[in-house]
C-alpha cells in the first residue's frame, strides 16, 4: 500500500504539498497508480493518481471512514535525552507499536530543555504511514510534571523508575485498561522527590525488570509490552 498523508472531507481530498513533492519528485509516480491517503483521524481514501505538473491529486475510488485503531490507548510521558536521535528513535519506535500520545517531560534532572516538536511530529507521521497506522498520535511539547498531572487520570497512570529501595509493583499486575500513561525518566532516572510526588498523587510505581535501561530503551519497552497485551 502506498500510503500517504492529506485532507479528508467528505468527498474532497487534498494530499498535504510536502506529499505532494514527494510523490511527483522524489519518488517519481506515474499517473493512473493506486494510491491510499489517510488524514490520521482513522478515515483512508483510495483510488488513482493524477498528476498535473508539480500537484499530486487523486481520483478517488472509495472512501472508508472510522478504521479502528489499537485498543489500548497508550500515553508515554517520557524526559527527552540529551542526544535528540535517541528520543527521535524512541517515537518512531513507539509510534509503529501504537503508542496514541507522547508527552516529553521537564524534570529535576532533564538536560534538554527544549524540543523541535514541529519535526518530532513529521516523524510520528511518517512512522504511522510506515507501520499502516490511519490514527497519528498526539505530540505535545515538554510540559512540567506538576502541570502533566493536571490532565490524567491517577487510576490508569504509572511511573517506571529504578529505584530499589522504593515500592515497585510488577508489569503484569496492571490491569488490562482501556487507556494506560506510563511516566519514564531522563538519564539519571527521577529523583525520590518527584517519585514521592507521583505517589501522592496517586502514581502507582512499576519495575521494567532487573536490568538498568536507556530512556529511550525504557520508552520502547513500554511500549513493546503494551502491543503485545493487545
């Protein structure tokens, strides 16, 4: 399927200009091939393509409206690291496992202390074309844990840290749910301070396993975990 991004309303489609550019100079289609586009809100449109100079547009053939999604929704609320490629590979990872929203966090110890949410964005999107994903996910800009906490619900909220000496609950005591957040440190992990916050506030703690693991490596794993439940 070669799937592409754009506007759908009712039976007008527009395919977004970057698409647009790439369909006529990078991947140099002709007219008449099958294309699909999606506008990432779970509705695919399929049909010819017609290309006119440098536009791209489609003759649609059908049109298929609220395609289903991942069951769980997943919310990754993840520090971003101070190597932007490893946070970038984490959404791209993340994103083609069905994670629905990343929220990058500002904590004691992050050292990024700001984000190209723009470009973060673009690579969610094509990693959901990539997977064959019709529902790109929401990604918000780095935004302080006391302020995160405002918009979640405790119940089905959990905090993935590496601190021993502190209560920990295993993955597979979490109930299935039909939407999950999952807190995941920066480098250096969350301090007791904020952990303790979390707790407070009704955070459950879980443990990943024995093993130390990369920010990034814990974000992927949640998520990994969670494809695999559904």
């Amino acid at each position: 399927m070669k799937l592409f991004y754009g506007e759908i309303e009712e039976n007008k489609i527009t395919i977004n200009d970057e698409e647009q550019q790439h369909i006529v100079k990078v991947l140099r289609m002709k007219n008449g091939e099958e294309i699909h586009v999606t506008d990432g809100k779970g509705n695919l449109a399929s049909g010819k393509l017609i290309i006119e100079g440098k536009k791209a547009n489609i003759e649609v053939a059908e049109i298929k409206t609220d395609l289903s999604d991942f069951k769980t929704k997943l919310h990754i609320a993840i520090a971003p690291t101070k190597n932007i490629d490893r946070i970038e590979f984490f959404v791209e990872k993340a994103v083609e496992m069905g994670a629905s929203e990343i929220t990058f966090l500002q904590t004691e110890k992050t050292e990024r202390k700001n984000i190209n949410v723009d470009k973060i964005r673009k690579q969610a999107i094509a990693a959901s074309k990539q997977s064959l994903r019709f529902h790109f996910p929401v990604i918000n800009d780095l935004i302080k844990i006391q302020d995160f906490l405002k918009n979640i619900n405790p119940e089905h909220t959990f905090v993935a840290h590496c601190h021993e000496n502190l209560e920990r609950i295993d993955l597979k005591e979490i109930p299935q749910t039909d939407q999950i957040t999952f807190f995941i440190g920066p480098e250096g992990d969350f301090s007791e301070k904020e952990i303790s916050y979390l707790a407070q506030n009704k955070v459950k703690a879980v443990s990943l396993g024995n093993q130390r693991l990369r920010t990034e490596t814990a974000g992927i794993f949640v998520a990994a975990w969670n494809y695999l439940r559904l």
